[in-house]
C-alpha cells in the first residue's frame, strides 16, 4: 500500500495529541454508543446488519468532523458491518488471531509510527546504485537503509557495489527477520532490529554513513532530517524516496519511471 500524501496523514485537529489509529477507534466508540442510546430510548430493534451499518455510518460521520484522513472514513463505515458480516461466516476465532498475530509482526508499530511496510521498486534500486559515491581505492562505502523492509536495497546494492558496507534497521519484527535471512550470506550487509530514533543502538548513529538512505512516511520527515542534520558528516548524503522535509530545498530531484512514480530527494550534506 502507498502511503497518503502529507495533507491528508495530518493528526485530527479534534484530537490533536492521538494517533489517528487510535482516534478512529474512539470514535467508533462513541458512535457505538450513540446508536445504542438511541435504539434504547425509540425501542426500535434493528437487525444486526442495520445496526452495524448506522453505527459504520455515525463513525464516519463523527471521524469527518473530527478531522480524519478521507480515507479513514471509508474504514470507519465498513468496519463495524464488516465485523457483522465476517461472523456470519463461522470462521473458527484461531484464524483471527492467526491473521492478527501475522500483521502485528509485519506492522508492528505502526499505528503510533505511522509508517507502514511498502518496498522500493526495482528501478529505485538501480537509481539508488547510480547515486552511491565512486569507488575510492582502500576506502569501504558505508550505506544506512533507514527502516530496510525486506532488504530489497541492502541485497541490491551490497551485489551490485560490493565495494561497500550496506546496513539497514528495521522495527517489525517479521521483516527485520526476513532481511536478515535475505542478508545472511552477504559478507558485506548487517540488519538490526530495533527503532531508527534509539540512541542506544550504536547502527542509528549516522556520522558512521557516507550515504542514508529513508523511504518512510510524511509523518517522521521533520524529526529525521533534524537528526540527519545532527548526526551526519560534511559531504555525506541523504536521500528520501518519495517525501520531501517540509522548508528544505533538496539539492538534486530524480524523478524514477516505475508504478509508484517515486522521486528520489538527494542532499548533500
Ligand atoms: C516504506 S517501508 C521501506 C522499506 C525499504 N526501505 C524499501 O525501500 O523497500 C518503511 C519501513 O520502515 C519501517 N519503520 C517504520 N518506522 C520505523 C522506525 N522507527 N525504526 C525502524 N524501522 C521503521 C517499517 O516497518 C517499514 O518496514
């Protein structure tokens, strides 16, 4: 899934302090319970699907007001009669929890980051590689992949430049693991699991790169590029793909012709 753009990712103003996961959850809350007042106090009975269709349809409501990304409504309105719908269908409870266990460990955290798991494409990878420091004789080129997924840039690179050394940190636990297996057999990668802003996980120290690279949301641009700023040697580079930092310039713009039409952000810093 493509992340939304950064207008739209924007924390709700009724709510300004809440994950917009956890706003939504809220809301569906109260409009639970607004439409339960009202079938208590009109003794009307619904049918559970109409129930749960005027509850879907408060949510969204109420989610609007609040100030939710648009996309956010459509989830609002369907789930609570998706819920309905999917019980219906007698699915044993352990798949649920199967099916909750496998996103908990490939999402993670990523109702507070609000970065979820999308992969680079294949051309950002060669255009990533065109962008890599020349070769300089005794001198290993060190590359960060700032949330590396499934490794997709660290195996890419770390084949088509051996002369240097590709690490990449990654949070969800699933795709952490899955990069590490992906990296094992190369000499030249290492894969950490941990969070990108934990200063005691020696890997996020970013003087030690002479190239960063982060391909993540709107929402930690800001924090990032004060950290990059913080951290990062004269000379060394810092590439976004696809999100900008709000008020900076970048130094060059490269516009990659894949499905997603990412454009790479380059600063020298
Ligand atoms: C958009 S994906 C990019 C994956 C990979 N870099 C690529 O280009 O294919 C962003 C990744 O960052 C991870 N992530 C988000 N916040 C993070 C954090 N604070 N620390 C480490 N990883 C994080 C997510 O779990 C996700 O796998």
């Amino acid at each position: 899934m493509k992340p939304r753009p950064a207008s739209s990712a924007k924390l709700p103003p009724l709510l300004p302090r809440v994950p917009p996961a956890v706003a939504a959850l809220l809301l569906q809350g109260a409009a639970f319970a607004l439409v339960l007042a009202g079938v208590n106090l009109t003794g009307v009975r619904p049918a559970p699907l109409t129930f749960a269709l005027l509850c879907g349809l408060t949510a969204a409501i109420f989610s609007r007001l609040a100030g939710l990304a648009r996309w956010w409504l459509l989830i609002q309105l369907v789930f609570v009669p998706a819920l309905v719908l999917m019980l219906t269908l007698d699915i044993p409870p352990g798949f649920f929890l199967a099916a909750f266990l496998v996103m908990l460990a490939v999402y993670w955290s990523t109702f507070k980051t609000q970065v979820p798991l999308y992969l680079s494409s294949n051309k950002v990878w060669h255009e990533l590689e065109g962008l890599l420091p020349a070769a300089q004789a005794g001198k290993t080129l060190r590359f960060m992949d700032l949330g590396c997924g499934l490794g997709g840039v660290l195996t890419h690179l770390a084949a088509a430049r051996p002369d240097g050394h590709y690490s990449g940190v990654e949070s969800a636990p699933l795709p952490a693991l899955a990069s590490w297996l992906r990296t094992r057999r190369q000499r030249n990668c290492a894969v950490y699991w941990g969070s990108i802003w934990d200063d005691a996980l020696p890997a996020c120290h970013l003087a030690q790169y002479d190239v960063v690279f982060a391909y993540l949301s709107p929402v930690p641009m800001e924090r990032l590029w004060h950290k990059a700023r913080a951290e990062m040697r004269p000379g060394s580079v810092f590439i976004s793909s696809t999100f900008a930092v709000p008020d900076q310039q970048p130094d060059q713009t490269l516009s990659v012709d894949d499905l997603h039409h990412s454009t790479l952000l380059v600063w020298k810093m």
